[in-house]
C-alpha cells in the first residue's frame, strides 16, 4: 500500500459539481433495471435512483490519482442515502460532493465521501454518504 500519509491529505477535497438530468427515459430504464413496473411511466423517479446522481462523488474519489492504482482493492462498505422529496422527470440535479474523512486501521485506509444534490433552485433534493476501504492486506 501507499505511505502511511498518502490518503489522509485527501480530507476535506471537495469535487467539482455534477449535474444529472431526470428524463422519463431514464426513469423507465432504471425502472426496467430494478423490476420495478411502478416507476416504468417515467413521471417518478424510484427513490434508488439517488444512487445514480448521488454517488458521483465516489466516481470522482475513484478517479483521483492517489486512489486510481488501488481500484482492485476498493470495497464499498457503507452507503446512507437520504431524500427530502420525490425526483420528477424534468429536473436537473447538481450534486456536490467532498472527503469528510480518511482514516488508517490496519493498513488500510476508510474514506467517507459525503454529497449534497440540489434541483435547480439550489433546494436540498438529498444526501448520500458513501465509505469505502482502500487496500488493506497484499
């Protein structure tokens, strides 16, 4: 694994916004994914969809060159994802994201990545904190 201060200057990082755009398109492929036939007319999108929008920062925390050699030794080991309101077709999210803390037990390092998405008129939508283990034992 990498040195035992490589990952801990990563705390507070905060990642370039990401929009995402509610399509009924969309909505009824994630539907389709998911088996669920309630959400196929595209009005609503399925509460699980957060995953879809709010977990941009992980993709992010996963691209950074510190973290990018390591990616067959990433676990995903926690997620919490919150809603305020349903998402509807239409709407165009924008999700921030940051490192809200690294950590090193046992040589391998825990990085919680926390998001915010917003709608377009900057109300909350939802959040999602996401941990993920990196490295760990050869």
């Amino acid at each position: 694994m990498t040195s035992r201060s490589s990952l801990s200057h990563l705390e507070g990082h905060e990642f370039q916004p990401t929009e995402f755009e509610v399509t009924k398109e969309k909505i009824g492929q994630f539907a389709d994914a998911i088996g669920d036939q309630s959400y196929e007319s595209g009005e609503v999108a399925p509460p699980t969809m957060a995953a879809l929008y709010g977990l941009s920062a992980v993709g992010s925390l996963l691209a950074l060159e510190e973290v990018s050699p390591h990616l067959a030794r990433v676990i995903h080991a926690d997620q919490e994802l919150t809603w305020e309101r349903p998402v509807t077709a239409g709407e165009l999210l924008t999700t921030k994201g940051r490192i809200s803390r690294v950590r090193e037990r046992s040589g391998a390092w825990f990085v919680t990545v926390e998001s915010e998405t917003c709608d377009s008129s900057g109300a909350p939508v939802g959040t999602s904190v996401s941990t993920l283990v990196i490295g760990g034992s050869e």
